[in-house]
C-alpha cells in the first residue's frame, strides 16, 4: 500500500483549461493556493521520510493504494472512476477543487470518495450545510503549513503593509487614511499581482501587516507573514454571503487560524480604537512561535496522515 498524490490527471489533455491557467501562472511566476498546499504537504512528508508517489502513471497505481486528488478536477474524475472500479483502496480529496459541494454537479459528494478534506472550521460547516449526512460524515479539517525561515530580518522595519485581497475599495481608503493620520509608512500588495519573493521582501521590511479580505478557508499568505514573525490586524466583516446561492457564513471567517498570538481582527466601527490598541501591543505578539508550534510543513504533514488514519 502506498500514499498517491495525484494533482493532473495522468491522461494528456492537450487543452483542458487547469493546463492552460497554470501554464499561464507558470509563465508570470504567480503561485495559486493550491500549489501551496501541494507544496506544503510534499515537504513535510519529505521531512517525515514518509513515501508516496507523485503524479505516477496509471500503471504504477495499485489496488491496494491510497489516492489523495488535490487541486485538479480532472485527476479527481480520474481517481473516482479508479475506485469505482475497484482499482484503488481508498480515495482521499479536497481542499481546494471547489468553492460549494454543488460545484461540477457535485462531484465531490460521489460515493466513492473516502474522506473530503478542508481547511477550517467554518468551511466544515458551510461544506455539510448542503448535506446529505452521509456526506457530512466524511468532512475531516486540515490545514496545510508554511515554510519556517531559519533567519528573519529584526532590524529597521517601520513599513506598515496592505495586503489587499478581495474588498471594498473604501476600506483600504480607510485604513490608508488611518495610518497617514498616524503617520505611518505604507506599501500595498494586491493579491494575484505579485511573486512570492516580492511578497517576501515587503514582509521583510515591515513591522506589521493589514490585511484586507472579506473571506478566507485558511490564508496561506497570513501565515506566510506570521512565520517571519509579522503581527497583523485583520479586517474581519463577521459575515459573508455567496450570492449565486443564497448562503451566508458568519465568525471570524476573514482569517480562521488569527489568535491572540499574532493579532487582532478589526472593522470599519472600531478601526481606530483596534489600530492604537494593536500598536500599543504590537512588541508582545508571537507570530513565529505560534507557526513553529502549529504549521509548520512537517507538523501540517503528519496532521494530513492522522486524518486520514495512516
């Protein structure tokens, strides 16, 4: 028996649209959130020493193998159809193949998928609000980790950075003004148009982070500041609505894993009472130390095996 993780489809599809987006992403040297969970868990497994095979062909997979499919639709239908067919032990998925279970006729509420894997609490809980319990039963958290840094920079940081994601422009407007009011030096990072080392860098010289998004399943890139010990003030509406299906989540769904450790969450009522507190405590956070005791790749890795019981 043997750990299978699969992120494409072992059969050529010339011009399916996955291949097309990540040559696209690949050429800009953009990193997509799933890549990062793939990532994470190969080298935690790596530090583990534990074996798996990665993206075999179809020949090398065995009946007694467990397939974990994670970020591919395709390699999800491929895997379904191995386990339907009895060509396969066990099917593992998730987190990242889908926004709502209702996503691609719901595929992954298929039968033949072992455990569905996802990242928070809250995603847990919007995932087995479709139902059916069946499906419920099968939902296991887990979150992926983050590279630690053996050395981080201590010295002559006194940049504030935005971290801009998805949100209203009014809000950045707001907190801008906040910080200029403070006099506070500022760069501004929009997710999707930046390279991890840029992204890196900027972290490198700024003494902390706002971040700006209405909704997150984990955050890798908080966690990526946090492991370079960068306490950050989160902006956090309490609810968000999917509007093409009605639902709406609520709690601190804006960064799931910020504790007392690395920051506080903040919103448009009490920002400037949040900003002067957060400053006032900003040397007593410990954002590093909460990544070494919880996210690290190999702590994240060996989380991924006892959930799914190997």
């Amino acid at each position: 028996m043997a750990l299978v993780i699969l992120t494409k489809s072992p059969r050529y599809i010339l011009f399916s649209k996955e291949k097309i987006k990540d040559f696209a992403r690949s050429l800009i040297g953009k990193e997509r959130g799933p890549q990062a969970i793939i990532n994470s868990l190969c080298k935690g497994l790596d530090e583990l020493n534990y074996s798996y095979k990665f993206n075999p062909k179809i020949k090398n997979i065995s009946s007694k193998d467990i397939i974990y499919a994670t970020g591919s639709i395709e390699a999800l239908k491929l895997a379904i159809k191995l386990k339907k067919n009895k060509k396969i032990k066990k099917l593992i998925a998730g987190p990242t193949l889908v926004i709502t279970p209702e996503d691609y006729n719901g595929l992954i509420r298929d039968e033949n998928i072992d455990t569905y894997l996802v990242p928070s609490q809250w995603t847990k809980n919007f995932y087995a609000s479709f139902g059916p319990d069946d499906f419920s039963r099968k939902i296991k958290i887990w979150a992926a980790g983050v590279d630690l840094p053996e050395k981080i920079r201590t010295e002559n940081k006194n940049i504030c950075l935005l971290y801009k994601k998805n949100i209203d422009s009014s809000v950045l407007g707001k907190v801008k003004k906040e910080l200029k009011r403070k006099k506070i030096k500022m760069k501004t990072v929009y997710y999707g148009k930046y390279k991890k080392e840029k992204y890196f860098n900027m972290l490198n010289n700024s003494s902390f982070m706002v971040y700006l998004q209405e909704i997150e399943s984990q955050g890798i890139a908080l966690l990526e500041a946090w492991a370079r010990n960068i306490p950050t003030l989160v902006y956090n509406k309490g609810s968000y609505t999917f509007k093409k299906i009605g639902k709406t989540v609520s709690g601190n769904i804006a960064a799931p894993y910020l504790t007392y450790e690395c920051g506080f969450f903040f919103n448009e009522n009490n920002l400037e009472q949040k900003f002067d507190y957060f400053l006032k405590n900003i040397d007593n956070f410990t954002p590093r130390e909460y990544i070494k005791k919880n996210f690290t790749n190999k702590i994240c890795a060996q989380n991924f095996l006892n959930s799914i019981n190997l």
